[in-house]
C-alpha cells in the first residue's frame, strides 16, 4: 500500500477506498468496523455515542474539542452494553481534554477505554466530513495500537468485505431481553431527574433501541411505561390495553427490521390504538402503511437541524440521527406529511388522515439538542385523550 505509517501515530482510520487518516490513538485499543458518519452537534458526545441508533457506526465529530464536561451516569441513553449495542468508534480533531465540569463523575478517555469504544484524535475532521458529504459514508476501521503497529493492507480489505447497514437488523440486539417499568421524569437544573407526575396513560413502548429520555418524555405527560421486546407481538401489546403505544428509534435498516416488526405494528393501526413512531419507530411505520424506506448518502447525525411542521407552519431546530429515511413520493393516499427537512427535503414526518397514528423522523426527547420538538408528546396526549 501506498500509504506509509507517519512516525508517532498510534491510531488510524482506514476506508473502503483505501484512504487513511493517521492520528493519535485514543479509547480502548483495538479495532473497530463500521459505517463512518459526521455528527454536527456542538454538545452531548456523552449522549451521542450512547444512543444505540448509533449502533454498527464511527462518529467523527466535527466539533473540534470534545470532553471537557467530563462523564457521568445521568447522561447515559442506552439501557444496552458499551459499544456493542452503540457506537463502535469516535474521531476527533484534538484529543480530548480533561474534565472540567460540576457535574463530572469521570474522565471521557477513561470512559471511552471501559466502554470499549475505540477512539483517534489528531486527524483532519474537516477533510473527512468533506468526502463524506461529496462521497456518502464510507465502511471504515478505526484502530489504535499504544505501539503503532498496523496492518494497513489488511484494515483496508476488512472495510472493503463488509457488507454495510443494508438489509441488517440491528434492532433484536438492541433491544431488552424481557419487559419492564420506568419512571423516571426529565432533567431539571440544579434537581436532577424528576419523579413521574400521576398517571394518566398506560403506554406500551416497543423498544428497537430506545433512549431513556423517550421514556422520560412520556412519564412528564402523565404516561405509565412499559417497554416490551422489538419481537413482541401486537396480540401481546394489545394485551395490555394501553392507550397508546409508541414505535422507539434504534438502529439498521427499516426494511430488515421490518420482515418481523411491520406485520405487528399493522395489526396495531388496525386496532385503532393510538401508535406513534420515532426515528426507526417512524419508518417502520411508514413501511406498515405502505410507504417504503431507502438509505441516504450522508444521513442526518447532528442537534442543529432545521424541520418545518407543515401542520402549523413553524420551524424546528432539531435532533437527528439516522441514516435511512422515508421516500415521501412513495406515502400513499391516507397518508399525510406532516414534518419535513429544510435542509434536504426528505420527510420529518407523517399522520395518518383517519387515524390517531403519526411519527416523526427526528429525535423529539433531543439529549443531547434543543427541546423544540418535545409538544410532539403532548400531542400523542391528546391522541390517547380523544381515544378514551
């Protein structure tokens, strides 16, 4: 190979391309296969590389300095084990820096090495997003070795074999092994987390990879949750008599999920249940009522983004992180968009005309992002408040 080991580096990330960005190792040493994808957000890299729809990627920051809040539990998302069931791997501009920060419980390297995510400082993040933007995200491996010893040749050909996020269902290792109960409210200044106020819905989450402020999202309107397995059936929700029920995000591609999740989230429109869909939750819905997904070249991973309502005519700066979306051409007659992204045009959104059953493409529980979003639950309260 052409490229030649620069003296002093001790991690790389090498493409499918054979392109190799040379740096300093960071994290948990080893190495890392994965689809490799820019975040835009200025905050949350606790929150971000904890969110399982994250799973079987790299994220490269794009912000250049990352770890100076430190670590702790509270902003943890997932409910799954390190980096096997989230982010395989990091990349940052500069190393991160030490913790400075009230509520740091530990350091971000320290952090990143327990995990298991393996992590490179040093590199040149812009050039990276650059041929991520103008060439769609790349099969990488990120590897750090405290020796500098690498197989370059052999890292290129093991991104070059891998066979990508299409037609892979992430969800049945995301998701919980059997159900349970939360109740845990939303973060407040100087509180922490809240206590549930009184229950008003009993709603049944079905868990692809959700993050636990989803979950806090519903308890602050009142909800009693309960989150099942992604394999369980609508006979077995229904079961339950909820009020509603709620699709979670997670990750891999919709479709593959879907062979088994689509049939049972059809039967639960058709039982005239109130359903609301996020993120994955959202386009396996979408491909429950006849629409169809496909992958995106970039994807969309940042807490910036701009989405429009089209039902209320307001912009929202929201959360993202996904890398498929909804072909709106596709949306059949019944179907109406509701949200969609004002940087692209591609859907952030969708209702049911005759249903009370909707999703949203974005993160409305944000962690990390803006709170713009978070009426999108009180609406799924008044779904469930009409429906009783």
């Amino acid at each position: 190979m052409a490229a030649q080991l620069t003296p002093g580096a001790t991690g790389v990330l090498a493409l499918a391309d054979g392109t190799i960005f040379q740096g300093i190792g960071a994290g948990a040493v080893g190495e890392a296969l994965g689809e490799v994808c820019f975040n835009t957000a200025m905050t949350g890299y606790q929150e971000i590389l904890t969110d399982p729809s994250y799973m079987a990627q790299i994220v490269a920051f794009t912000f250049p300095h990352v770890g100076n809040v430190g670590v702790n539990f509270e902003d943890v998302e997932q409910f799954g084990e390190g980096a096997r069931t989230a982010a395989r791997g990091a990349i940052f501009r500069d190393l991160p820096t030490p913790e400075a920060n009230w509520r740091a419980e530990a350091d971000f390297d320290s952090w990143l090495k327990q995990r298991g995510v393996v992590a490179l400082g040093g590199i040149d993040t812009r050039a990276l997003t650059v041929a991520i933007r103008e060439k769609g995200m790349p099969h990488g491996v990120i590897a750090h070795s405290p020796e500098g010893k690498f197989d370059l040749d052999a890292l290129v050909a093991q991104a070059r074999a891998w066979t990508g996020l299409v037609g892979l269902d992430l969800a049945k290792d995301a998701t919980c092994l059997q159900p349970f109960e939360f109740g845990e409210g939303l973060w407040r200044w100087g509180d922490g987390y809240d206590t549930a106020p009184q229950k008003k819905y009993e709603v049944v989450v079905v868990d692809y990879g959700v993050k636990r402020n989803i979950l806090r999202s519903l308890n602050s309107i009142g909800a009693h949750v309960t989150v099942v397995p992604a394999t369980t059936t609508a006979a077995e929700i229904l079961a339950r008599k909820p009020d509603g029920v709620l699709l979670s995000n997670g990750p891999g591609d919709p479709a593959a999920t879907g062979e088994y999740a689509v049939p049972e989230i059809k039967a639960l429109v058709d039982s005239g249940t109130p359903v609301f869909g996020i993120c994955l939750g959202h386009q396996m819905l979408a491909l429950a009522l006849g629409a169809q997904t496909r992958k995106m070249e970039q994807g969309h991973h940042g807490a910036n983004h701009p989405v429009k309502d089209l039902t209320t005519g307001k912009v929202e700066i929201v959360s993202m992180n996904h890398g498929f979306t909804v072909d709106r051409d596709s949306l059949p007659e019944a179907v109406t968009e509701t949200h969609v992204s004002l940087f692209d045009g591609t859907n952030a959104g969708i209702a049911v005309k005759d249903k009370p059953v909707f999703g949203v493409q974005h993160h409305p529980e944000a962690s990390p992002g803006p709170t713009d979003s978070l009426y999108v639950f009180e609406r799924f309260a008044g779904m469930m408040d009409q429906a009783k």
